[in-house]
C-alpha cells in the first residue's frame, strides 16, 4: 500500500509539473514566434528559471532548461530599454505596433491552444452522466412524485434530456414553485409525473447567495463518452472557450468590486498543482480539461494591466503611443519593481491560503 501510495504521488507530480511546462512552453513560444516573425533577436529560451542544467544552441537563440521548473521567459535582444544600443534586431528599436504583437503573442498562444484542446476533448469524448436516476432523497418533491430509483428521465417541460448537466440546469432555474412535466423512461414505458422543485439557499461558483430549484435525486453514476464530430467539436470549443472567459472576466469584477472575498476567490500555484492532481486521478480527459482551463486563465492573467506582466507593458506602450516618447527606463524599472513587490505578496497570500485550504493539519 505504501509502495502505491509513493508511485502515485511520483505519477501526479509528473503529471502537474508536464502541464506546468507546458503552459509555459507554450506562452514563451508565442513571445519567441512573434520575436522572430518581426525581425528581433531572441537570445534565450528558457523553461525553468535559475541555473541552467542543459543547453543547446540553435542559430542565434539559446535553448535551456533551468533548475527550477515552474516558470520559464524569452530573453530578446535590447529588451531593456537601458541597454538598447539601437540595433535593427533590437526589441526596443522596434515601433510600439510590433512590440505590442511581441508582448501579447504569450497570451494569445496560450487562448488558441486552450481552444485546440477543447476541440480535442470533445472529440476523444466527454465524460457525461446519463439522466438516470440513482438515489431517491427524503424530504424532497422527488420522494413523493411517484419518481422510482432506476428510472431515465427523457424529458422535462417538453424539452429533452440526454445528461444529467442538462437536467440539473433545467431543475434549477425553477423558483417559481410552477410544477416541472417530467417524461421518465420506466423498463419499456413511459411515465409521465409532476414535480414542483423546492427552492434552496445556496451559492454560485463565484460564493454569491442564489436561490436554485431542487427535485431530491442524486444520479446513478453511468458515465458515457460522448463524442462529436470535428465541426461540432470545433462550435461547441468555441462556445466553452468564450463561456469560459466571461465567467472569468467576471469574477474578476467581483473581486475587483469586492462583490466576492479575495481570499475565498485566488489561488497560487500549490492550488494549481493540487487541482492538476485531482485530474490526473480522474484520467486523461480530466487532465486535458484542466490544462485548458488553465490556458485561459493564463491567457487572461498576464494580460491584465499590471507592470511586470504582459498586460503591464502594453499599458507603457499605450502611454507612449499617446506621450509620442517612450517612459523613462527609470520610471519604468520603479514602477516594475513596486508591481513585483506587490505580486509576490499576492502569490505567497493565495500560497497560505491554499496550504490551509487543501492542508488543513497545518493549522494544528
């Protein structure tokens, strides 16, 4: 039992530091494209920060893996506007235009690959509960419908239903105490009841009170893969990615508007791992899944305008787009070094916060 236990703790690791690098290879190959595309020199490409352990060089660029493996960057030529001897193949000897495609070639890479692996996922297939019923809760409108365990709901106000997401979201939208039509697959007929959902306190994903509809059944855990083909697959990723986005932009509002706590809404980095975790235990789509997530969470992150980040340094862009000069490499180096200061406070805050979260015997 020990020799699983440490087996699985090495295969989830492996696991969580693959999507880590991943993540990263990929948002510093969208920087290194866009560098090349546009004629600046790009002098290293590193996955890990830290002292190098193996390097190889292809043309003008370094390629490195470096001794700590949670981050990675691209060094580009006269990146500094201090250094910058005015170089044609110099980052800051470019216009603001081309220096802005650098900066959020990251993040976009980062968005399509997200979009890529949606499509992937539904194509592989999705893992999806079916619709029937498994247990029967007490105190429920369910317990008293005539609703028997072992019964496939089909249909719900003349609307069909293949998977449970379907149903749940359906029942829950039902505060209203009208009565909800059910069709039900019973053996080889169907039956035909009348529920009316009891309405429960609850919260949403951001922590806000909402009232939803509950009928009081729990699913009989029948998993299928449902798979699509490469249109739909490609629709349907698009819909995920853009639903992903606003639920993102918008919780982000909230904690900006103070609409949900900060402390309940971030996580670092050991939450990040300890989320990838959990998916490699539930398998490969799961995994896939999460790294989308991730993607655009990402994507969405650096481009925030916070100096140190990409969103950070297409804001110095806009200013001096507007200015007609560039700021001042000084006003710049202050202003980064304030910004990471205040990052790294934030990042060790979400750090403790997710030790306590999911490491709850540290508080002893």
């Amino acid at each position: 039992m020990g020799q699983g236990g440490g087996k699985n703790t090495v295969l989830t690791f492996l696991v969580v530091l693959f999507v880590f690098s991943i993540l990263i290879i990929v948002h510093e190959l969208g920087h290194l494209f866009a560098a090349k595309c546009v004629g600046v020199k790009v002098e290293k490409f590193s996955l890990g920060f830290g002292k190098k352990i193996f390097g190889i060089k292809r043309k003008d660029t370094e390629y490195v893996i470096s001794v700590f493996p949670f981050g990675g960057y691209v060094k580009l030529a006269g990146d500094n506007p201090a250094e910058c001897k005015g170089a044609p193949d110099e980052f800051f000897s470019k216009n603001p235009l081309r220096r802005f495609f650098i900066i959020v070639a990251g993040s976009f890479t980062n968005y399509i690959f997200a979009f890529l692996l949606f499509i992937a996922i539904f194509m592989i297939g999705f893992p999806t509960l079916t619709t029937e019923v498994g247990k029967i809760l007490s105190n429920y409108p369910a317990a008293t419908s005539g609703l028997k365990e072992g019964d496939t709901i089909v249909e719900i106000n003349k609307t069909k239903v293949e998977y449970w997401n379907d149903l749940v979201s359906i029942v829950e939208k039902q505060i209203n105490a009208e009565p909800l039509d059910v069709t039900v697959e019973r053996g080889k007929r169907l039956v035909k009841l009348e529920i009316v959902p009891k309405v429960i306190k609850g919260k949403n994903i951001f922590g806000q009170d909402i009232s939803v509809g509950k009928i009081g059944i729990m699913p009989q855990n029948k998993i299928i893969l449902v798979r699509h083909n490469i249109l739909e697959s490609v629709i349907m990723a698009g819909e995920k990615l853009l639903g992903f986005t606003a639920v993102t932009y918008k919780g982000l509002w909230l904690i900006i508007t103070g609409g949900i706590p900060f402390k309940e809404s971030v996580s670092g980095p050991i939450g990040i791992a300890v989320i990838i975790g959990q998916a490699a235990k539930a398998g490969m789509v799961s995994v896939l899944v999460t790294m989308a997530y991730i993607n655009v969470a990402l994507a969405i992150f650096n481009l925030l305008p916070i100096p140190v980040l990409d969103g950070g340094h297409v804001i110095f862009l806009m200013i001096e787009k507007l200015r007609g000069r560039p700021v001042s490499p000084r006003t710049q180096e202050i202003v980064s070094q304030v910004a990471l200061y205040i990052l790294i406070a934030i990042v060790v805050f979400a750090s403790w916060n997710d030790i306590n979260r999911f490491f709850p015997f540290f508080k002893k």
